[in-house]
C-alpha cells in the first residue's frame, strides 16, 4: 500500500489541470508490479472533484 500526491493535465472540453492525491497498492513478481490506484481528481479550473481509478503494470530494470 502506498499513498501519492499528483497532478495531471488532461486534454478534454471541460477539464485541464487537476490535483490528484490518492491511494494505491502493488503486486510485484519481478521484474513487473501490478498496481491498483484509486484518486479523487481535483480539477482547478472548475473546483470539480471525480472519483478516478488507474490500473496497470509497471517493469522495473
């Protein structure tokens, strides 16, 4: 388990630029880690927040 502070910037209509603090968990079998995040995006130039999740892999050298 982890906890992260972000920020994205995100090429839609409504939204560009978000604070992304969160929680997230990862399964390593090396030399790959599979995660799990879960962010609630804060988008700034609305004040708007959504419930976002990530998941993925990532390969570690």
């Amino acid at each position: 388990m982890y906890v992260f502070i972000g920020g994205q910037y995100v090429d839609r209509d409504n939204h560009f630029i978000a604070v992304t603090p969160g929680i997230g968990a990862e399964f390593r079998v090396k030399p790959v880690g599979f995660y799990f995040d879960l962010v609630p995006a804060i988008y700034l130039d609305e004040l708007d927040l959504e419930l976002e999740a990530k998941a993925g892999f990532r390969i570690y050298f």
